[in-house]
C-alpha cells in the first residue's frame, strides 16, 4: 500500500517511466574535497581510487569504493563522503564576508563543509560558522567530522533551534537550513524510508519545517540570506512551503541561485544523482555588521610553556573546565551552551598540559608542531594503534605524504601512538 500511494504522489510529480527505471537502479556514492588541505589538483592526486566528476558542482565527485572510509584520502580528511547532489545548496549560494553563519540542523557536516569550501576558495576568512545539531548523538559526529578535516573558527552546539534564534535574533548574514524531511529523493539508498511513508508524515515533516523557517527567519539580519533544502520530491515540504513562508514573511524574497535564473531548482535521478531540493532567499535591507562580544585570551602556566616549546603563535586561548581552547582570532561570546568553540587544544591534568588529537587536525595549528613522516608500512601501524621507532622525545606531529594525520610521543627510542582509539583501523 505504501509503496502504491508513493508511486502514484511520483506520478503526479509529473516523473515518467525513465524516472522509475532509475529509481530501480543502486545509489550513486560520491565525496567532496576539502579544501582547506590544498588545491583541488594537488588533492586529486592523493586520490588512490577511481572517481568521475559531477556536472553541477565541480567539486563533487562520484565514486564506486566500497569502504571509503578505509583510504588515506579519508583518514586525512582530504575528502569528506557526500552524494554528489546534496553538495549543491552550499555550492549554489552567495558568499561574501559574512560575519555570522548558521547551520541550524547540521549533522554530519556536509552544508558547512561545502559553504567553508567556498569560503576558502574565494579567500573569505574573517567568519565565524555555528554548526548546530539539537540530536546530541549526532552533533558528537560533527564535532568528529570537523577534527577530522581539521576546520578552524567553527564553534559547535546541540541546541533547540528556537533556543538560537532567541538568543541570537537578528545577528546571522547566512542561515543554512537543511531540514529534516520525508526524504523521497533518498529512495535508493534508504528503502527504510517506506516504512515510515504516509501523508501524515510529509505533514507532520511539513509542520516541522514551517517552524524551523521561522526560527531561521528571526535569526536573519537585514540583508542576510536563507538556504532551504530538503532530500524529498514532496511539494508540501519544498515549493508550496516556500511559497507559503514568502507570503508570511513580505520583507523575505526570492534571490536567484548562483548560475541560474531562479530562486529554487530541485535534482533527481534524471540528474543523474539523488534527489535535492534547494531554495534561496535574502531578507530586505542593507545588512549590517554583527557587533560581537569578544572573551578575554586567558593563560596557564603550563599551556604556555607547550606553546613555547613548539612555537605556537598568534594564539587566542580559552579555559573551561581544564579543556583547553584555542583560536587564531578573539574568541566570540555567542551567549550560548557550546560543545566546541574553536580548536580543542588539550587538556590540563595535574598541572601538566597534554595536546588533544583536534590539535594536530587544526590546518591552521598543526604546522607548528615539529613532526614525523610515516612510511607506507608505519602508516598502517600507526592507523593500527601501534607503536612506531623514532628518537624524539616529547610530542610529535605524525604525518603522511606531508598531511597531519595525528600525535606521538616519542620517549627512549619508540614513539607512543596517541591516536585515538575510537579511530584506529586495522589496514
């Protein structure tokens, strides 16, 4: 019955039979590039696996491996794994120096990722991105994804949307609003997706969306952008909800993706990706600078003496509960509960410092710290939890092919492997 009422509510889409010949076949896997780590051409060359590039975004790839997660490209976030049509929304919109970026319902990463990769591109810096997950499990992930592709001033919380907008009405130049969905484009990844398929739920998603829309808008300052997308065909949760949210809200207008002469465009199997949706709008007004509250740098002691040593410098430091913060700008005070604000330097343990494994994924950070370069075989050793020969003694960045992959500490001729064991592989 389900599978039935789906197929006729594709129908009325107005999807034909190459349509539904399409929806049979296996989802297509892809990744993008982080381009934090280099240039796209430099990165394509670490690349030890097949790949084909997706028409619409020139970053964003296709890919037929079976455990992606198990290369190097992965391990030293040069990629991150995303079908290719959901890298579109980032991809699609204006950027400029904006102060403030929210992503309201961010987990795993992959909007922020790709409006950072824009970012970076473009050679924008002076930003600060909030990525927000309200699902706690969830924003445990993204903060993973980040120090793993080593991301600098992102600040990290697992909020009620309501509870941001609140707090920081009228502050935002962008708001990314991937929201949860029905998920109808996602049909041939996710089959579980009939299990739950009903008007009730494209509803109840709808309503839910609605809500999130307002959040965003509160959130918006004049002359600030709104980023909508969803994963569904379904017209309540994308072109009719716009629609009705562009008639609520007068001062909100539609403004055309970048490359198009359009405000919203939705993608299918006929694209030859997964389904996306993506609409664009810019609240009226000249936008104006976001007057922050900045925290004080704060100084230990024993942090300072690690920095010193490994001549860290230019850093901004913020204590809590002995983790250890640091930045390559003024810490910001959001006024709001965070997981992570900036780089998670260390912690302090009977007063000695020792340096956390986001310290050595910092692009920024990390090339401070002296570091060691594995082979292929101490590569595999070190991803293993294995201990590795060198004469150092104290902390080393370990890298391979000149990328930071993690710490070690070398004592009496061996290097004691300090990455983390929730990470390590057997290769």
């Amino acid at each position: 019955m389900k599978s039935n009422l789906l197929n006729e509510r594709l129908r009325s889409y107005g999807y034909g039979d190459d349509f539904f010949e399409l929806l049979k076949e296996k989802a297509r896997e892809g990744f993008i590039l982080n381009l934090s780590k280099g240039h796209r051409a430099n990165l394509l060359k670490e690349l030890d696996f097949d790949y084909s590039p997706y028409r619409y975004n020139p970053n964003a790839y296709f890919h037929n491996v079976e455990k992606i997660s198990l290369t190097p490209a992965y391990q030293l976030g040069l990629i991150y794994p995303q079908e290719p049509s959901a890298s579109l929304p980032a991809y699609l919109c204006p950027l400029e120096d904006y102060d403030l970026i929210v992503d309201l319902c961010a987990a795993p990463g992959g909007k922020s990722f790709g409006i950072l990769n824009n970012l970076i591109n473009l050679g924008i810096s002076d930003y600060l991105l909030l990525s927000n997950d309200i699902n706690f499990k969830r924003a445990q992930a993204l903060v993973s994804n980040y120090e793993r592709l080593g991301y600098d001033n992102v600040y990290i919380s697992s909020l009620k949307p309501s509870y941001i907008a609140e707090k920081l009405k009228g502050q935002a130049d962008l708001i990314i609003l991937d929201a949860p969905c029905s998920g109808e484009g996602m049909l041939r990844k996710e089959s579980a997706i009939l299990n739950d398929y009903s008007l009730a739920n494209i509803k109840a998603c709808a309503k839910r969306q609605n809500e999130l829309l307002q959040n965003a808008y509160d959130l918006c300052k004049e002359g600030g952008y709104i980023l909508y997308s969803t994963c569904t065909f379904a017209p309540e949760e994308d072109e009719l909800l716009i629609s009705e949210f562009l008639n609520e809200y007068q001062d909100m207008k539609p403004f055309n993706l970048k490359g198009y002469d359009t405000y919203q465009k939705k993608f299918s199997f006929l694209d030859g990706s997964e389904g996306q949706y993506v609409a664009l709008m810019r609240k009226e007004g000249n936008r104006y600078k976001t007057k922050f509250n900045y925290l004080k740098s704060k100084t230990n002691k024993e942090v300072n003496t690690f920095f010193d040593e490994h001549n860290l410098e230019e850093v901004y430091i913020d204590i809590n509960n002995d983790y250890v913060y640091i930045n390559n700008r003024p810490f910001v005070d959001l006024g709001i509960p965070l997981l992570r604000r900036g780089i998670l330097a260390g912690t302090l343990k009977s007063k000695r410092f020792e340096p956390e494994h986001h310290l050595a994924r910092s692009n920024h950070f990390s090339q401070y710290l002296n570091s060691y370069e594995l082979n292929d075989e101490e590569y595999k050793r070190y991803l293993g939890g294995l201990e590795l020969s060198a004469d150092y003694e104290g902390y080393l960045l370990v890298k391979y092919h000149g990328y930071p992959l993690g710490l070690a500490k070398g004592s009496q001729g061996r290097l004691k492997n300090k990455y983390p064991k929730g990470l390590r592989v057997l290769l």
